[in-house]
C-alpha cells in the first residue's frame, strides 16, 4: 500500500537522495555522517542542495504552508551539513590569549541533527498512529451496571447456618500425655514447704517437668487467692517468692 502525501509535496522524509556516494533516503544519509561511516568532506553539498530543488518545485499559493514546513526542516539541516563539511575542511588552531570561536561547535551542530531525527520520526510515528484511530474517540461515561439477581437455596442456607452455629470441635490432646498431678496435690506440697520459710518458685520446680511446673503455678495462685500465702516479685519476669500470709 501507498503511504499517502501530504499536501503541497512529500515530506522531508519521503526524500531520497542519488550521489555517488549513497544512494537512498534522506534521514539515512544524515545518519551514516553523524555515526562517522560516511565522512563529512565527501558529500557534495551543492549536488545535494540541487536534487532537493529539482525534486521539490515551489507549491502553489493555497499550499504554501505544508511545503513552508518541509522546506525550513531541510534548510535547518543542510546548514547543519554545511558548518560541519567546513569545520572538518579548515580546522581552526586556537592560540594562547585568544577567544575561542563563538560559532556552533560540531557536538552542537551533531545534536541538533539528532534532534531533527527524532522529532521527524516522533511526528511520523505519531502520525500513523492517529490515521490508524481516525474516527475513534475516548469517551468519559462509565458503564452502567446491570442489575443483577442472586438466588441462594435453601439447602445451602441451612448447610451454612448448621456449619456456623455448630460446636467447634475438641482439640486432639492425646498427645499431651495422662493428667498425673492435681492442683491439690502440689497445693499440699506447697504449704508444707513453706513451713521453713519463703520459699523460691525456680527452687520448687526444679526437678519438675513442664507439666507440673504449669500446675504448681496454678496450685500457688490458688493459695495467693485464699490469702495462705503472698507471692512476691519485685521486677518484670524476675524471680518469684512465695512467702508464708503471716
């Protein structure tokens, strides 16, 4: 397919150039000299000024604007190409006390042709991009929602209210061993360990497994709360002292 033009003549893009030395499009040749493969001295600049004369005449008047454009956009560059061809032709030497030159250097006049590059390709490929949406526009209203219906069984109402009212179900504690001490039990211990005085909790539990420390513990509270004995601890999870009430 084609690409269409646009009016008052192709693009700056669309031009393609015929020296001896290359032989394609535009933007190519601007390419090959700013990546050092095609040096600067042997492009005939004057051939190059006269091919895009001949091969893009004057537009008529109710077309001047488009071709306006494209014409500033290849003057732009090809004044680029003629500071650069005459700086690589006649190097100047700078002496001690001297100023330096105020023109454009050649790194400046390299980035502008790279800059011409990307915004003839952006623009290009913008482009497109709006030709392909023709007739396409984004539009700020949300959808409506549809109204929706939800059916729930019976079944699986009174499935779901049995499994939510229902009693949890035991903890497995097989693991946990027989039960073979009571509160009781080590509460007796406890008080008659204390008739020799205040008595250490690690000292009462030291030879005891974590399951009796547990009740001994449960066993002493319980006696601290029948007010037989008062347990003592002066700093957070320090040691603790069961002393006789007295």
């Amino acid at each position: 397919m084609e690409r269409e033009q646009p009016r008052g003549g192709r693009a700056l893009a669309a031009f393609t150039v015929e020296l001896d030395v290359y032989s394609g499009p535009y933007e190519g040749l601007l390419a090959l000299i700013l990546k050092d493969e095609l040096e600067i001295f042997e492009v005939p600049l004057r051939e190059l000024v006269t091919l895009y004369r001949d091969t893009n005449p004057p537009a008529p008047p109710g077309e001047a604007p488009c071709a306006l454009e494209r014409d500033t956009d290849f003057v732009d560059s090809a004044t680029s190409l003629v500071l650069l061809k005459g700086r690589a032709l006649v190097p100047t030497q700078e002496t001690e006390g001297e100023e330096a030159d105020e023109g454009p250097s050649a790194q400046d006049l390299e980035e502008r042709l790279v800059t011409y590059l990307k915004i003839r390709r952006g623009a290009e490929a913008l482009g497109e991009r709006f030709a392909k949406n023709a007739g396409l526009y984004p539009s700020g209203h949300a959808l409506r929602p549809r109204p929706g219906r939800l059916v729930l069984s019976k079944q699986r109402l009174a499935k779901s209210a049995k499994r939510a009212f229902s009693r949890t179900a035991e903890p497995e504690v097989s693991h946990l061993g027989p039960i073979t001490v009571t509160v009781q039990e080590l509460a007796a211990l406890i008080r008659t360990s204390l008739v020799r005085g205040p008595l250490s909790f690690e000292d009462l539990v030291r030879d005891m497994d974590r399951l009796r420390s547990a009740v001994a513990f449960s066993a002493a509270l319980s006696l601290a709360a029948e007010g037989r004995l008062t347990l003592s601890q002066p700093e957070p999870f320090g040691p603790l002292t069961l002393e006789p009430t007295k």
